[in-house]
C-alpha cells in the first residue's frame, strides 16, 4: 500500500501552500508540508483502511528457470528464477536472457526455460 503521503505531488502541495499564503514551504520536506496543510484543514484526513488486496510491483507468478552449466569444470547449477541467477553471479536478471543458448563470460554456456 502506498504511504498517504505519495497520494500528493511536492508542487502540487508548493501550489497549496503559495495560494493560501503559507511561509517556509521551501524549507519543508513533504511530510511536514502535508501535515502543516491537515493542521489548517486544507487537505482531507488519509482513510487508514487497507485495501482487499495490494498490487506488488516486480513480483512474478511464473518465474523462469535458468541452468548455468561451467564449461571448466562441467558443474551444472539450476535456479528457479532469473532473480536468483543473477544475485548469485552478480549481474542484473535480464541478462540471462541475452545469453539464452549462449556463453556467458565465457565459462557459463546458460539455458533459460
């Protein structure tokens, strides 16, 4: 769920503070000038329920498996996701996809499924 506080843009609030003539706006981070605002009654009260369900960004259903096979030595390791391939050899996740059928560094001959 997104903080209250990432329901309302910096100039929008700037915006707020300028037309009802409110000082040191530009000395405020975001959560003080929207609780300065709530003080004056200015912007409405947040509604703490959570919502049903709650939409994680970055999270996949159906992870794809990749299999690094070491040409040096003919070690085989398998990981249930691009994720955890790339967190074990320190490369970004997509990658693997590149390398798909391919060598990688030349030492990993990499197959995605």
């Amino acid at each position: 769920m997104k903080k209250p506080t990432m329901k309302y843009r910096l100039t929008e609030l700037r915006s707020i503070m300028k037309e009802n003539k409110i000082k040191g706006g530009s000395l405020m981070n975001k959560e003080e000038m929207i609780d300065v605002l709530r003080e004056k009654n200015l912007l409405p009260e947040v509604d703490t329920e959570q919502p049903e369900h709650v939409h994680v960004n970055g999270v996949r259903k159906n992870p794809r498996p990749v299999t690094l096979e070491n040409t040096e030595t003919g070690e085989i390791t398998s990981y249930p996701s691009l994720y955890r391939a790339g967190r074990s050899l320190h490369r970004a996740p997509h990658s693997f996809l590149y390398f798909n059928g391919r060598t990688m560094n030349g030492k990993y001959n990499v197959t995605v499924y």
